[in-house]
C-alpha cells in the first residue's frame, strides 16, 4: 500500500508545474493521502490527483514515494486503478 508522486514536470495553471499522486492499492488510501496533505477535492481526475510543484515536498515528506511518471503509470496499471478518459463518438 503506496502513495506515489512523480516529478512536478507537467505545465498548468498559475504558471506552477504539477505531479500527479496516485495510489497503489486503493481510491481509498488515495483520498486520505489527498485530504491529509490539504489537496481539495476538485483536484482529483479519474484516478489521480493533479497537484501543485509547491506540494511536492510535504507529499514526501508525509510517506508517498517519489517515483518517475513511466514507474507511476506501470503501478497504477498494475493495480487495476487506471481509469482512461472515455471518448465520445463524433
């Protein structure tokens, strides 16, 4: 049961660059990570939460395992967590 985080190397809002956490074992154990650490709600999408480079320390220093986007990809697969975008027909 793991929190992961990769590198804050994603462009977004405010001029931040952002990482994406995600849990390898549960939604649950996700949400918890999300609301200890102070991420809203809203920042969550689909199977991950987006969060601010400004986070990132604090999100290890609590206990998520720093990981590189590819590793955080391959467990969050691995545990059946990935949860794609739906397309909708044209």
């Amino acid at each position: 049961m793991t929190v992961l985080i990769d590198p804050p190397d994603w462009p977004g809002p405010r001029g931040l660059m952002w990482s994406h956490l995600v849990s390898d074992s549960s939604l649950d154990e996700l949400h918890e990570f999300a609301e200890l650490l102070g991420v809203p709600e809203r920042a969550f999408d689909r199977d991950h939460y987006d969060v601010p480079e400004t986070v990132h320390a604090r999100a290890v220093a609590l206990g998520a395992q720093a990981v590189s986007s590819r590793e955080l990809l391959r467990r969050l697969v691995a545990a059946g967590l990935r949860r794609r975008k739906r397309h909708l027909p044209r």
